[in-house]
C-alpha cells in the first residue's frame, strides 16, 4: 500500500494550537520559541546580513508572517487576504530600505507586530475551520492543511534557531 493510500492523520485542534503558540511564544523544550528569540532585537540588528543573498532577521520575521497569512488563506478561502507588505519572491518579502533612524524603528515594531496579528489570524481561523477541511489537501503535493497547520510550529522554530544563530553572529563580527 502506498503512503498516500494511508489514511492522513495529524494532531487534534487544541494540540495544533499548543504546537504553534509553543514554538512562536514558547516557552519551548528545543531552544528558543520565534519570539524569545527576537526579545530585544533592534532595527538596526534585524537589518546585518549574514552575507550576500542570506536574509537577515527582518525578512526572517516577514517570512514566518507570510507562512501563517498563506496557511490561514488556505484554511479559509472565503476570507482570503492580501499580504499587506509586497513580495520579493514566493513566502519572502525584502526588509525594507528606511534611511531615518526613528522611521526604522517604527517600521520594526509594524513588522514584529505583523508577524503577532498574522499568528493570531492563524489561531483564529484554525479554530472555526471545520475538521474536514484540516483533513483535505491543498495544492499538488499530498500534504493535508492540518498537516501544513503543524508544519508551521516547525517553521518557526527552525527560524527561530536561524534568527538566533544570525544574531550571534552580528555579535561576533569584528566591528
């Protein structure tokens, strides 16, 4: 029997739920959640690239909110939403170039606060998305919605290590 012949299975809501808010606000077992990981990052830090074409914690943060409005739009279509910041390419929006200091800093908090709303949105729409439409598949790969729900959790943490390991290293440079 192959696997997509198998009966999908995934967590249940409340366990979606706690996967997703354990690996964006922790507190998590693995390191760092998304948001313990950006606790006191300044604009200025969000913008140091690691090296060319390497994102830098910005982008980072836009990515993670990206994912989660793309998953809430597919969980619920009737409700679908515009990305309010413009994309550089698919789930990757660029930080933006913002030369006044105080303009920055402004525009770093909007974005941190994106990435809170677009994890909010998410847990909102999860709750009111019937089960059969956790249990249905989007797109050409056979991945179930309550599936790319988990892979969430996953994503954040992952750039949670990404953003922390970027931050080590803007500490580090010689300067």
């Amino acid at each position: 029997m192959s696997a997509i012949a198998v009966a999908r299975s995934f967590p249940t809501r409340p366990a979606l739920r706690r996967m997703l808010d354990e690996a964006f606000f922790g507190p998590a077992w693995h390191g760092p959640s998304l948001k313990v990981a950006l606790r006191g990052v300044t604009a200025e830090h969000a913008l140091w690239r690691p090296g060319k074409g390497r994102p830098n914690v910005w982008e980072q943060v836009l990515h993670c909110a990206i994912g989660k409005h793309l998953v809430a739009n597919r969980l619920d279509p009737s409700q679908k939403a515009r990305f309010p910041r413009p994309l550089a390419r698919a789930w990757w929006s660029s930080a933006p170039d913002v030369a006044d200091p105080d303009a920055r800093d402004r525009a770093w908090r909007d974005d941190l606060a994106l990435l809170d709303v677009s994890h909010r949105r998410l847990l909102a729409v999860l709750a009111r998305t019937p089960l059969s439409r956790l249990r249905e598949s989007h797109g050409a790969r056979p991945v179930v919605l309550g599936e790319q729900v988990a892979g969430l959790a996953l994503h954040d943490a992952y750039h949670a290590g990404q953003v922390a390991l970027v931050l080590r290293l803007a500490d580090s440079r010689p300067r």
